[in-house]
C-alpha cells in the first residue's frame, strides 16, 4: 500500500515524513518480546519479574474507601480544573511532617496527573527554541522530550559510580550554561537508586543562583527512605528561590494508576505552570485528589511500604553477593543499580558473554525467566526493581530464594 498524503504531514518532533517507518526496537519493547519468548519456551516456570517498577499492591483500603465515598458525591462530578484546596493543604501537611517544609497551599502547591504529566507541562514555561536544559543520564526522559519538541536542546550529565551518581555540575561548559534555563534532577534517582545529599543540594541551588536555572527536582521516591530521614531539595536555604519539587503518591502510596501528584515550591513558577496546565488539561477528579488527600493525612503509609521495599532489599543484596555480585544497598525507594557481570558459566562449562547491561539483562529472562531492565547510558549497567509480587514476608522468602536458585546455577565473571 502507497503512502498516503498523512505521511507526509507528520511534525519532525515525532519523525516527520518517516513516522513509523524506523525499524529500532526499543528498549523496553525488546525486554516485553523477551519475556513472551521466555515464557513460551519454558511454560512452567513462573517468570519473576523486576524489571517493571511498579508497585506490587493495592492502594491502602482507607483511601480506597475515601474514593468510594467521593465518587458518590454529586459535589465531586464537575472538572477539577487546577485542583481542589482540600488536597493541597493535605499535600503542604505531608511536606511538614516529612520533609519539615513548610508550604502555603494557596501559592506554593497545585496538583499534577502524575509527575510525568508535570514534567510534560513545564517546559512550556520555560523552553524556547535553542535553550538548554541540563539533565542527568541515565534518568527519565520526559521533560527532556518536551523541550526538545519546542526546539529546545538538552545537554547530558553522565551519573557515574565515580561520582556517587552525582552530576559534576563543575564539568557544564561555559558555552552551554550561558543558554542553559533548567536543571532538572531526580533524587532518590531512577535508575541508579542512589540518594542527593545535603552538600549537593546546597551546591546544586548556588549553581542555579550563579547560572539564572530554575531547578526542577523530580522527588517522586523522596518519601520512600529507609533511615526515616528523608531529604528535600526545599529545606535547603533559599531553595524556594530557584527551585520546584516535584512528588508522587504512585510509589509512596502505591496508587500509580490513580494519577495524582503535586508540584511545590518557587510560587511564580509553581502559578506559571498551573498556566500552562489550565491550557492542557480540566484536572484530576476530585474523587481521587480526595482520596489522595486522604493518604497523606497518614505518613505511616509511606513508612510501611518503605520498610517492605527495605526488607527485600536486604534479601535481595544477600543474594547477589552471595554469587558473586557487589550490589550496594540504596538509601530509598526500589531500584538496586549495579554493574553487568562481564560473562556468565552454566553448569557443562558453556560461556556466555556480556559487553553491554542488555546482553546481560536478555540472558536473564531467556535462561532463568528474571526480567530487569539494562541502563547503558553511562556503562554497562542493569537495574533490578524489588516491586515483584509477594503477598507478605513468607513470599517474599520465597520469591527471593528462586531468584538464588536459579542465578546459582551459573557462576559469574566480573
């Protein structure tokens, strides 16, 4: 079949006239062929998957109720537009009792569809054509894309182990930071887990002060932290100054589905993206922003699924060790970051090879039926994600045990 005059009218952002027609295989794509071949060779073996990093559980049965509730109401039928105040003043309650932030919800909050809608929207306030927008690698993409498809540019710090999986802010060219507007950062950090520290925050807000950046702090696993002390680039001092924070109760309160977040901060910046998003979408349903505010008003939520996301971590890093690996426990959330083994042996003396993390990531799920996602933006790298599903500790036992015994079979070269 001939193309069709639509071919031709597809904007560059996406492809433009060759929209559709790359035969690239992504990342994430290959990882789903994977699986759907693994398990078709091997039917009775149960696959253990790591690779998706979503929460394993329903949302606490408080805030489902509080939804059932809200959805009920009459009251609640209408667009939310840019949020009802009920949710901020819980989200500006949350931020001081975890964070200790304090926050005025009239001016410093409004409520996001998740955070990767926030991080589509922001750039609309920012972005011209030809600016630049620092951002970390690997990491998540997404305002990146958004600056890129208004003609902006993104300039890549790489994370390295080296580094604590640190951006060295130092290493910006000069050239660059005179077209630099944004920074944006995610700490504790996907893929790599690894946590910001206090020193870096603090240097991070000089920097943008020095360079005129706005940061854009995507805190989506912030709250998920297994010592209790968790870490906000706003309790830094003047911090509000340059900066936005962005949270999520997907991860801290198992509620990925439900959409709901907020952005918090600088009160321009945060009264400029509700802006630009009263331009993009009529709001989250005050059911759910309801029912979200319902969470927040119990932090020990956050707590308790940290402390499970803590708990398999430890079995997990056990594990890897125990083989050979030299896996480093995270501080939050629940990603375990580590360098790919160099080649695997199986048990008749057959010797695989990996030069990259996804070589090491599709012999994974091909042998042993254990999916986990390659990062090899800044070496060869793979991330395992303690989200499997296991209904209580006995399970989770159980899930990790299967994950020795098949890895066991091989020994490792690192």
């Amino acid at each position: 079949m001939s193309d069709s005059y639509i071919q031709n009218l597809f904007a560059e952002r996406i492809g433009g006239v060759n929209y559709g027609k790359s035969n690239t295989i992504y990342k994430f794509e290959k990882i789903k062929r994977a699986k759907r071949a693994a398990k078709a060779a091997k039917p009775d073996v149960a696959l253990i998957d790591m690779g998706v990093g979503e929460p394993d559980e329903m949302a606490f049965p408080e805030v489902v109720e509080a939804l059932y509730a809200a959805a009920k109401d009459p009251a609640n039928r209408g667009y939310a537009d840019n949020g009802g105040r009920d949710f901020k003043v819980a989200a500006a309650s949350y931020m001081k009792a975890v964070f200790g932030v304090e926050l005025d919800p009239d001016t410093e909050i409004l409520h996001s569809i998740g955070s990767k809608a926030a991080l589509s929207i922001l750039p609309n306030c920012f972005i011209n054509a030809g600016d630049v927008v620092l951002m970390t690698t690997p990491g998540y993409p997404i305002f990146g894309t958004h600056a890129k498809y208004l003609g902006g540019e993104v300039y890549n710090l790489k994370l390295t182990e080296e580094n604590d999986f640190l951006p060295d802010l130092d290493s910006v060219p000069a050239d660059i930071l005179k077209r630099a507007k944004v920074i944006v950062v995610n700490y504790p950090n996907n893929p790599t887990g690894a946590s910001a520290t206090r020193a870096f925050f603090e240097k991070l807000v000089a920097f943008a002060k020095k360079n005129n950046l706005v940061v854009v702090s995507d805190a989506a696993y912030a709250s998920l932290t297994f010592d209790g002390n968790a870490l906000s680039i706003l309790q830094i001092e003047g911090a509000k100054d340059v900066a936005v924070e962005l949270h999520s109760l997907s991860k801290s309160h198992n509620m990925t589905g439900w959409r709901i977040g907020w952005v918090c901060g600088n009160p321009l910046i945060v009264k400029a993206y509700g802006d630009v998003k009263d331009n993009t979408d009529s709001g989250q349903f005050l059911g759910i922003q309801l029912a979200a505010a319902k969470g927040l008003e119990n932090p020990s939520i956050t707590r308790a699924i940290a402390a499970k996301y803590s708990r398999r971590m430890d079995m997990l890093v056990d594990v890897l060790k125990n083989l050979g690996f030299s896996p480093r426990k995270p501080k939050a959330g629940f990603f375990l970051y580590m360098p790919a083994p160099k080649a695997a042996i199986r048990p008749d003396g057959t010797r695989t090879e990996f030069k990259t993390g996804e070589d090491f990531s599709q012999w994974m799920i091909s042998e042993h039926l254990i999916s986990t996602v390659p990062w090899d933006d800044a070496g060869a790298f793979v991330r395992f994600s303690v989200t499997f599903e296991a209904h209580g500790e006995e399970a989770e036992k159980t899930v990790v045990a299967e994950i020795a015994r098949r890895m066991g079979r091989s020994k490792f070269e690192f």
